[in-house]
C-alpha cells in the first residue's frame, strides 16, 4: 500500500529514521478523536524528556493506521527539530488504482497552507520598507468599495492578512467556486458592509486575503509568483514547489485529488477554482519541500526569513474565540488567534502556530511547537478530516498534554 523512503541521518553517534510528515485541518473532524487529553498529565519539563525520534516514531504508526483504517489513496509527512529533518515518508498511491506511488517529490495542492507563504512574504518586504502595514489598502486596490465609503478607508492591509476586515466569513467565495476571476468579485463589495470596524474582529475571508497580491505586485513592480519564486523556492531549494493551476498540472509526479463516494474514494479533476485567489490558496509543493519551509519558519534559514519577520507573522491581530470550542483542540489549548497567515493557539506555556488546508480533493497541515522548535507538516489527495486527528495528537504529544501511544490504542479500538 505505501513505498518507505526512509533515509538515516546521522546526528552525533546516532542514527535517525527519516519518514514523511502530514497536515493541519481546522475542519471538525469525524471518524477518529483524539486520546484522553491528558489534561494535568505531563509537565512543560516532562514533556520535553520525551526525544523528538520517539515521537516520530510512534507519529508513524499512527499515520498508516489512521491512513489505512480510512483507505486515503495517498499521502505524506516531515516532521521538523529545529533546523534537522527528523522524519520524512510517504504512503499510498498518487492516483487510486493505478501503480505511481506517492514519493517525497509528489506534488500536492497545499490549499489555504498557501496563506503562511502570502503571510511570510508579505511580511519580509514590509521589512524592507515597501510598503507599510497601516497602509489602506484603496491605495493599492482603489476598486475595493464598501457600501459605506468611510469604512473602506479603514481598511488596512494588515487586516487583509489577519481576517480582521470585519465582513462576514467566506465572503463571496461561492463566486471562487463558479470560477469567477477576482477582477469580477470585488465589484459585490460594493453592496456590502463590515459587521465590525476593520481590525475589531476575525472573519475568515478568501478573496478579501487575496489582495495581498495586488499590494505586493504594485508596491515592488514584481509579480507575486515571481516574489516567491525568487525569494522562497529557489534560495530554500523547495525544487517542486509552484504556484497555480497550469503548474500544477505540469508536474509529471503530481497528486490526484480524491473525493468520498458510496464506493470509496474517487479521483477527480483538478479544479481552478481556487486558483483563482493565488495568495489564499495557489501554491504547490511536495513534502521535500514543506520540509525546507517548515525549517525556514523554526528559523533555521534568517537570510530567507529574519527573526524578527517570523516575529511579526507569529504576532497576534485578532483572537478566534470560537475555536476555543473546536472539538478537536477545546481539550488543551487556553487561547486562540490569528497572526498573518497562521493560527496562533497557546497551549500551557507553549504556542502552537499552524494552519490547515481543504480544497476539491486534497487535504493539508503545517504545525509547530514555538518553545520546542518541532514542527509537523501532512498532505494528503484526499478531503479526509483525520488529518486533523493526526495533526492535533502529534502536538498534544509533544507539549506533553497526551500522548501518541493512547491515540494509537484507541483508533485500534473503532
């Protein structure tokens, strides 16, 4: 069912197994809960005894046990220390019943994971000083209209990033999905208002977050694509990485996305859909290369992304209280919010700064511990919401708040 790329590291005199790392979803997730929480269960300092292989190692039963127990065609996962590549494999195929086996090279759509790439480059070039935060963002997209005018005057290009412009979530995404260019979208805003004043409070947006390109392509004379592609791809080697559709469907080793039917899953086509909005949602990558991106953000590459802009994107703008109820995380974390591009939820004395992806047949997460420097990233070709269940016992191990071995034990169990 699956092909092991296992690859030994040497660390010191040890040798360390290098399997595949998967995603982060926010979505409910059905079929698989998490462990016991561990509520009380483990300290901060025992939490950190506990080796970070060890925690591989049992993520990687786990994986094949969930990814199995589901009949997901195909997926894969990293799992990051600081700036080592502790656990790297694959599992499945890239298309259900043909032979192509998923390989650390395949490319998946990373969905809104796209959001932590817009985010961070954004950020970078504020830090240069091309453009400002506070900055309206009519300035740069002068077609944005509100129904009330004053209140588009408040919009800055920071709440483009944080989801703080106060509209309704999703706002007009069902045009996304009719395949509508963003050129033909903006003009509804018109009929529309803020619920809040910009910055007061959180609504997920798509297009509305996808401006970001507008502002980056006019404050610099680059495009957005080319922006990543020299400042990101190339300088962290992520050599599979891309954005958009016509990309996508130029890789030879690419993922097909799934969707469940009464008779399993079933391959589907590619939709452009989303595309359409590259910042929210465009960009493509393998787990070799969400490997490198996941180091850059624990900090291990400050030529690509400085300290202090990884700073700026983990800084909260605006709390999330409703995820304080999400079933999957109510059990451990005390607080939650939105930086740019990535969920910030604290944990204890830890934060846990992530973000899931879901669109037209793929899956994806991006997760890591602030204070331990570990991080986990899974892909997957199809809208399975255990990825959740994955992503959230991974943390919740490695902050000491549950542990793996109970989550293996009680999927088994089902």
């Amino acid at each position: 069912m699956y092909q092991g790329i296992f690859h030994r590291i040497l660390s010191g005199a040890r040798g360390l197994w290098l399997p595949l790392v998967a995603a982060l979803i926010l979505a409910t997730p059905a079929g698989h809960a998490l462990a016991e929480p561990g509520r009380v269960a483990k300290s901060a300092s025992a939490a950190s005894s506990k080796s970070v292989e060890a925690s591989a190692r049992e993520f990687d039963r786990y994986f094949r046990q969930l990814m199995k127990k589901s009949g997901i065609p195909g997926g894969a996962y990293v799992i990051v220390d600081h700036d080592k590549v502790v656990a790297m494999d694959t599992y499945g195929v890239r298309v259900k019943g043909k032979k192509q086996k998923v390989t650390s090279h395949t490319v998946f759509r990373l969905a809104s994971v796209s959001k932590t790439f817009a985010g961070s480059m954004a950020a970078l070039l504020e830090h240069e000083n091309k453009f400002n935060w506070g900055d309206k963002v009519v300035r740069y997209v002068p077609e944005l209209r509100f129904k009330t005018p004053a209140l588009s005057m408040q919009l800055q290009v920071q709440h483009l990033l944080s989801h703080s412009s106060g509209l309704t979530p999703n706002a007009y995404d069902n045009y996304l999905e009719d395949n509508r260019p963003l050129s033909k979208i903006l003009p509804m805003f018109s009929t529309i208002d803020p619920h809040c004043a910009p910055g007061k409070c959180y609504g997920y947006q798509n297009v509305l977050f996808s401006l970001i390109e507008d502002v980056i392509h006019k404050a610099t004379g680059v495009p957005y694509g080319r922006q990543l592609k020299q400042r990101f791809f190339v300088p962290l080697k992520m050599e599979d990485a891309s954005l958009g559709w016509e990309s996508f469907m130029a890789a030879s080793n690419r993922a097909a996305p799934h969707v469940q039917t009464g008779k399993g899953w079933r391959p589907v086509k590619v939709e452009k859909e989303y595309y359409l909005a590259a910042p929210a949602a465009g960009v493509n990558a393998s787990i070799s290369d969400m490997g490198q991106w996941l180091k850059a953000q624990l900090g291990a590459y400050p030529e690509v992304l400085p300290p202090e802009v990884i700073d700026d994107l983990t800084t909260e703008r605006v709390e999330t209280r409703r995820h304080l109820r999400h079933r999957i995380w109510r059990d451990y974390i005390d607080h939650a919010g939105y930086g740019l591009g990535w969920r910030l939820y604290t944990v204890g004395d830890d934060r846990i700064v992530f973000h899931g992806g879901w669109v037209a047949g793929f899956r994806a997460a991006i997760a890591y511990s602030e204070k331990r420097k570990v991080g986990i990233v899974i892909l997957m070709n199809a809208e399975s919401r255990v990825i959740s269940d994955l992503t959230a016992n991974f943390i919740a191990d490695i902050t000491g708040r549950g542990k793996l071995v109970q989550a293996i034990a009680a999927a088994s169990k089902k």
